[in-house]
C-alpha cells in the first residue's frame, strides 16, 4: 500500500506514526465495516475487531464489507479476512463475543492506543466508557438510527458518555429502521476522529449530532456531569454483575432473560414487516423467541451470547 496522497496531506512523520497505533474496533455491523476499511486502507498497524453476530441478508444494505455469500458467517472474522485483502500488511485479531464486565478485563493487556465503539447496544457503549475512563484510553462513540447520528471522542480526563447518556428502554434500528448513508457517515467520522487522535492531533470533546432528514449537523460541547458516576471514580458498568443474573439456562438449547417489562402490542406493531410475530395476548412469539409482558423471555438459542443477542435484535437492550 502507497500513502503518498495522505502523506501530502498529514506529512510523512504522522504517516509513520499511524503505521505503530493499534486500535480496538466493537462492533463490525454498518459503522465499524466502515471506520474499519478506512483505517486499514489509511495504513494503521494492528486492529483488533469484535463482534457476537453472524452476517444476515438484512445487514447487507449497510455493512459495507459483507456480500450476499458471507450471509451465516461470523461478522468479525469475515470483516477480518476482507480487510486483509484491502491491506496485507495490517495485523488484525477477530473476535467473536459478547463484551461483558467479565471478558472486557483481557483487553487491558493489548496495549490499545485508542477504541472505536461502533456497536448498538447502549449498555456496552456505557461498559466501553467505564473501561476507556479507567484504563485511560481514548473512545469514539458512535450511534446512528433512522436518518440520525451522534459521534464523539472522549477522552479520559475530559467529559464522556455517561455525562450526557442514560440507559433507557431505547428504541432499536431493528424496531424503527436507519439507512445507509447515515451510517456510513458516522463510520467515516469516526474513522476521521481517530486518525486525528492517532497522528497526536489535539481533538475537542464536542459531541457532533447529524440529521440527514433535515441535511443538518451540529456540534454541541460537552461539559463534565458533576453528577457522573463514571467521572467520579464508579465504574457501574464495570462492576456489574448483571449479566450472571440476567440470563439463565433453562434446558438444552433454552435460555430464559428477565428484561424489563413490555407493551407486547406495542413492540408487535413495530415489528411488523421484518420479522414473523404472533401475539396471542397474553404472549409474542418473535421467531425462536418468546417474550411475556413482565419482560421475561424464553429463547432456543446455542449459547447464551446468542440467546442475548436474538433478546436485544427484537427487544432492545
Ligand atoms: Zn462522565
């Protein structure tokens, strides 16, 4: 690979520093392919990509890297084999797993110059930030959803997600949609953000939110939440335990969740036209999953990653 446009653009000296970063990508659905392919074909030294799901038809309209014969295959080795067809000289681990409090202690040792968080499931987005605080590491957040998008970098001294971001019943993109362009562009402006961060650029922590509905982009500053907890020392995410109670193996092949409670016909309606539901009253079939309006749901899944992962596709997080 020749850099010779960029180098005109960032000088020789930040070219060379770029080829020694190592950056951590979670999440490689429609913005981590993106940021991904632009910094492997920028020249970074090393990625590290992590994703829990397989390719499906309905992620192909946005996840640039994937084609229709990589539906069934894993995202993250897939994404893995395609950047290294873009750039043989990039080193990249693939990882298939569901980031928790638990395995997210493996990542101190990688020496991570930066992380990109490119997924959409709020609370790893906020288990990202309680680790790059703690572990001061420099974070691009990133979320897209319908035609809108928020990125921003933060960094560990200055303010971050948990400032200005709670965990909410959230509305999913499976629930409500999101186009590709939004997407793509939130990947790209990660990509631009990190490149910055990774050549010694001094960044702003200016939270950009974009709206292609209304061809608009703002940037609003974000001050540190004297009643952050992330800010303050506590890190909640970090120290859940949630997870070992949140779901648990009924029988072979069975797992149960206890979420939140739902408004079953309301999910129903929203589901309409992009998956097979039945509602019955008392109860929502959603393919191998059935959900009850005290939030319970039973899943036929292989493990329990999957079984959490089918949960927060149809549920949210
Ligand atoms: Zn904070």
């Amino acid at each position: 690979m020749l850099y010779s446009r960029q180098e005109k653009v960032i000088g020789t000296k930040a070219q060379k520093r770029l080829q020694k970063s190592k950056a951590l990508i979670v999440g490689m659905g429609a913005l981590g392919t993106v940021a991904a392919s632009l910094l492997a074909r920028a020249g970074i030294k090393e990625l590290i990509l992590i994703d829990r799901d397989v390719v499906e038809e309905s992620n192909l309209p946005r996840q640039l890297l994937y084609t229709e014969t990589d539906v069934g295959k894993s995202k993250a080795f897939c994404a893995k084999e395609k950047l290294e067809q873009i750039n043989s000289q990039l080193r990249i681990t693939a990882l298939a797993l569901h980031l928790n409090p638990q395995n997210i202690a493996n990542l101190k040792e990688q020496n991570l110059s930066l992380i990109l968080d490119c997924t959409d499931n709020l609370k790893t987005k906020l288990l990202l930030n309680d680790f790059c605080k703690k572990e001061k590491i420099p974070f691009i957040y990133g979320s897209a959803i319908k035609q809108q998008g928020q990125v921003m970098a933060i960094f560990p001294g200055g303010p971050c997600l948990s400032c200005f971001l709670k965990e909410a019943h959230a509305e999913t993109c499976e629930q409500i949609g999101v186009l590709n362009t939004i997407t793509s562009l939130v990947g790209t402006l990660q990509a631009d953000l990190a490149l910055k961060i990774l050549i010694g650029q001094k960044q702003p922590s200016e939270l950009y939110c974009l709206n292609l509905e209304k061809n608009s982009c703002r940037k609003l500053t974000v001050n540190t939440n004297p009643l952050c907890p992330a800010c303050q020392g506590r890190y909640d995410y970090l120290n859940s335990t949630e997870n070992a109670v949140f779901i648990k193996f009924c029988s072979s092949g069975k797992y149960q969740i206890d979420g939140r409670p739902l408004n079953l016909e309301e999910l129903n309606q929203k589901l309409r036209g992009t998956v097979t539901t039945y509602f019955d009253g008392a109860s929502l079939k959603i393919e191998k999953m059935l959900v009850f309006a005290d939030g319970r749901a039973l899943i036929a899944a292989d493990s329990e990653q999957e079984a959490q992962a089918i949960y927060s596709k149809y549920v949210g997080n």
